[in-house]
C-alpha cells in the first residue's frame, strides 16, 4: 500500500471531502422545486397534449379532413373518419393515440387549416390506456380546458409554421393564419352550454 493511500485511510479524507461537498449544497441555490404545488413556467412552443382548436367564429373544429396529418405522422397514431356529402369532406370522428405520438409535431405542421395542436399542457397521465386515446370530442374539450388556462388574450402556435419552407410555397390559410381570440372561445362555449340546457 502507498503512502497516500495509507493517509487517505488513516485521516478518513474521502470521508471529509464528502461532507464538505454535502456543506456546500446546503447552502448553494436550490433546482428542485416542490411539486405539484410549485410549478415550473412551460416555454411557449412546449409539445404537450394535443387539441382540436375550436375555430373562434363557428365553435366546431376547423379540420377538413383532408388526411395530411395521418400520412406525414411516424407513428401511425391519428385515426380520422370521415364521410363525403355532396359538396364536401366531413369529419365524422378524429382520434389521437396519445400513448404512441413522439411529439415531433410533423402532424401540427402540415395541417393546411392550423386545425391541430400540441399545447402546453402537460400534465395528462393515465392508468388506463385508453386515458390516453383522444377522440375528436375530447380534443376539443382539451382545447377549452387549454384556453382557458393559457395567460393571453390571443392564441398562435410557432410550429403552424413549417420551418425551412419558403412562406410563398404555404397554403393560404396557413400563410394568412390570425391569432385566435381565446375570450371569443370561452363565449362560444357558454352559448353552446346555455342551448343545451335549455332543450
Ligand atoms: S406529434 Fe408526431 S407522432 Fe404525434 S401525432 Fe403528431 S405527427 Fe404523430
Ligand atoms: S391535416 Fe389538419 S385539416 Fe387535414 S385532416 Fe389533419 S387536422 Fe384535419
């Protein structure tokens, strides 16, 4: 055995340097936070649980059915079905397995009408997979629920804007996409809330 170590084993150093470095945590700044009752700010941009945004004017999603969000997704999740009248597509149910998206959000940027998002929620757990299977009325109502928590008066999401690709080459309703009024959704929602409790 060196000398080195033999001090090492004799003076307990390693032991002592443990300690100190234990000393100086307990007085340096703290990263955890107490959770659930403390809670981090989400970045804007975040990919959390997916909703159907309710479009502010007619209270019904805005998807088209179009199928550009079921053919670019890698892991095969959405599910839409859908039923053509005589002028045009109608989306009859729209679903999201939840549990197999990777949130890469390929979905949210092909979509040519800004129907889809991945909002800032995250806190969406369930023990039961089918928890975690969205249908097309649960995606709106994640969109309320959304709304209504979200701390501006307008909503717009960054990834509506697919990166890389010239603005010119975007459809039109994605290049002229506005700001959602999210005070015009909460009314929305109560008006259809108040007909339904009426009939
Ligand atoms: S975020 Fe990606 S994996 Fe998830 S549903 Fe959208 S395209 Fe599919
Ligand atoms: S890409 Fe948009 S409009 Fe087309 S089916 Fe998907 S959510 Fe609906």
């Amino acid at each position: 055995m060196r000398v080195g170590e033999i001090l090492n084993k004799v003076f307990l150093i390693e032991i002592f340097k443990g300690l100190a470095l234990t000393l100086r945590m307990l007085f340096s700044k703290t990263v955890t936070i107490q959770y659930p009752s403390q809670r981090r700010k989400v970045h804007e941009g975040f990919r959390g649980r997916h909703a159907l945004v309710r479009d502010p004017f007619s209270g019904n999603d805005k998807c088209i059915g179009c199928m550009r969000c079921t053919t670019v997704c890698p892991s095969k999740c959405i599910h839409i079905k859908r039923e053509k009248t005589e002028n045009k597509m109608v989306v009859i149910d729209y679903i999201i397995d939840a549990s197999r998206c990777i949130y890469c959000a390929y979905c949210v940027e092909a979509c040519p009408v800004c129907a889809l998002v991945l909002t800032e929620d995250y806190e969406y757990s369930s023990y039961r997979r089918e928890g975690l299977v969205f249908n097309k009325e649960k995606l709106l109502k994640n969109w309320d629920d959304f709304a209504k928590r979200w701390h501006k008066d307008f909503y717009f999401n960054k990834f509506w804007q697919p990166p890389g690709i010239d603005p010119s080459r975007w459809p039109k309703t994605k290049r002229e996409q506005a700001p959602i009024p999210l005070k015009r959704v909460v009314e929305i929602k109560r008006e259809v809330n108040d007909e339904s409790d009426g009939s």
